[in-house]
C-alpha cells in the first residue's frame, strides 16, 4: 500500500489503518513523522561515522538535527584524531571536514552559526617561521 495515498481517506479511517502501521513507515510523509522516527532512531547512540556521511552527502536539514541532539558531546575537550591530524574538540573535527575535506557549503553554515550561537568562534592563530638569512 502506497502511505502517501492516507492523506486522501477520511480521518476516521486513517487514525484506524495508522494504529495497526510501524511509525517507520509513516516517515517520509510529513515533518511531524520524520521527527518522531528520527528521534527515536537518535536517542540510541549513533556510529561515530554517521555525521561523516551527513557531510559527505550535505545533508544539511539532517546534520541540524543531529547536531541539535548532540551538540554537548561535540563541545567535550577530548583529544579526536583524523588522518594523522589531532583536533582538541570533535566540532573542530567536524568544521575541518566541512571546509577541506567533504566540501559541504550547507552544512559548514550550519556549524558555523552553532559555534557563533554558542560563543565558540576561535581566532585564527597565524604561525611565521622567519629565519635571518645573510
């Protein structure tokens, strides 16, 4: 049965057939679905490998959500490694990938304005290594 042909039955009827239907089929119909499965399906901890795919495919309207979700474990100063680099902070990590790495312009906005949200904006340390020739 095609879900998005309930929107067309009359309340009754769909209040019955939803009773009897997974919340997981129900959510590519509207926001309100999504929402409910995803948090759900968020609230078991995730594979650390899950924002790398939301950035590598710029899904952005999903990396807000998840980074809404999970923003205190992103802020935790813990040393995070990635391809020979040390990053202090995951969010570090994550803004690296946005730029660099993955190339995802959305969801580097949506970085972006969390950090500036939370008064996370760091300056940027430049590094001269002049030596005195003769």
């Amino acid at each position: 049965m095609n879900v998005l042909k309930l929107n067309n039955l009359p309340e009754d009827i769909v209040g019955e057939i939803m009773s009897f239907m997974c919340l997981n089929k129900f959510a590519m119909c509207n926001k309100k679905y999504w929402f409910n499965t995803y948090n759900l399906k968020i609230s078991y901890d995730l594979d650390s490998r899950y924002y790398r795919f939301l950035l590598r495919n710029d899904y952005s309207f999903i990396f807000n959500t998840y980074l809404a979700f999970n923003f205190p474990k992103f802020l935790i100063k813990r040393k995070t490694y990635y391809q020979n680099k040390v990053f202090p902070r995951k969010i570090e990590l994550v803004r690296y990938l946005t730029c660099f790495v993955f190339e995802s312009p959305k969801c580097k906005k949506i970085v972006e304005d969390f950090m500036k949200r939370h008064k996370l904006v760091f300056k940027k340390i430049k590094v001269k290594l002049n030596k005195w020739t003769n």
